[in-house]
C-alpha cells in the first residue's frame, strides 16, 4: 500500500517515450463500464482536490503577504536585505578580496604617477617663466597693456571734454 501510494507522491514528470506512449495509449476499450466509471470518478475527485489546494495555497499567500505588512516587510526591504547580503557575501569572497588589493595597489601607483606629472610641469612652467624669451614677452604685453590704457584714458578725456 504504501510504495502505491508513494508512486503518487512522484514530483518527477514523465518524459520521452514515457510520455509519448502514455498519451498515444487508448485504453478504453480494455476498460470496463465500471472501471470507467471509477475512474471517472477518480479523476472529478482529483480535480477537485486540486482547486482545493489552489485555494488554500492563494489563501495562504494572502496571509503571508499581510504578515509580511504588519512586520513592515515590503518588497523594497526584502530587496535591499538581498542586495545587502549578496553585497557581503561578494566582498567576503577571496576574489573580491584580490581583486580589491590589486586596484587599491594600482590606485596608489596612478596617484603617485599623476603626482609625479603633476609635480614635473610646474617645474617646467617656473623654469618657462623664468626664461628670457618669457620675460621678453611678459615686458612686451605689459607695454602693450600700458599704452592701451593711455590711448583709452586719452580719448575718453577728450570725448569728455568736447561734450
């Protein structure tokens, strides 16, 4: 009785031929009147039994969900509890952990070579300034500067006066 009964409870589907020959077979004509019958009835008890199910497992979804509410459980928190523990699990995992020292230690090592770049092109512009082409040009600009000034103070004086 109990391994008939345990052929039943498979979760395993047919497959294959299995299935194939299941479908295919037509075994009403080597039934009986009464075997139909019962089976008949066996297959309303079955689906019967299995709307019952469904409705029990919608009712316990329903509940569930209101547990879920009356414990401030909502789908966003339940996401970022996921996320969050899959953020630790990641960082636990020796991967992660390599991974991290390697950028960190190629992140020092840009650091100090946009420093070094950094600190080699103020040496060059101190050392341009300090030039005599610069300081040619740097005097040139600032006479340049100077007589526009003068010119501009110049006219506007006479504008003013002829008004």
């Amino acid at each position: 009785m109990e391994a008939q009964a345990q052929g039943l409870l498979e979760t395993e589907p047919l497959r294959g031929r299995e299935e194939d020959a299941v479908a295919s077979a037509d075994f009403s004509s080597i039934l009986s009147e009464e075997e139909k019958e019962e089976l008949k009835a066996e297959l309303v008890q079955l689906e019967d039994e299995i709307t019952t199910l469904r409705q029990v497992l919608s009712a316990k979804e329903r509940h569930l969900i209101e547990i879920k509410q009356k414990l401030g459980m909502n789908l966003m928190n339940e996401l970022k509890q996921n996320f969050s523990k899959s953020w630790h699990d990641m960082q636990t995992t020796t991967a992660y952990k390599k991974t991290h020292e390697t950028l960190s230690h190629a992140g020092q090592k840009a650091t100090a070579a946009f420093s070094n770049v950094g600190t080699a092109i103020s040496k060059k512009f101190g050392d341009m300034r300090n030039s005599p082409t610069f300081k040619s040009f740097e005097e040139r600009v600032e006479t340049t500067v100077t007589s526009l000034k003068v010119f501009f103070r110049r006219r506007s004086y006479e504008e003013a006066k002829e008004e």
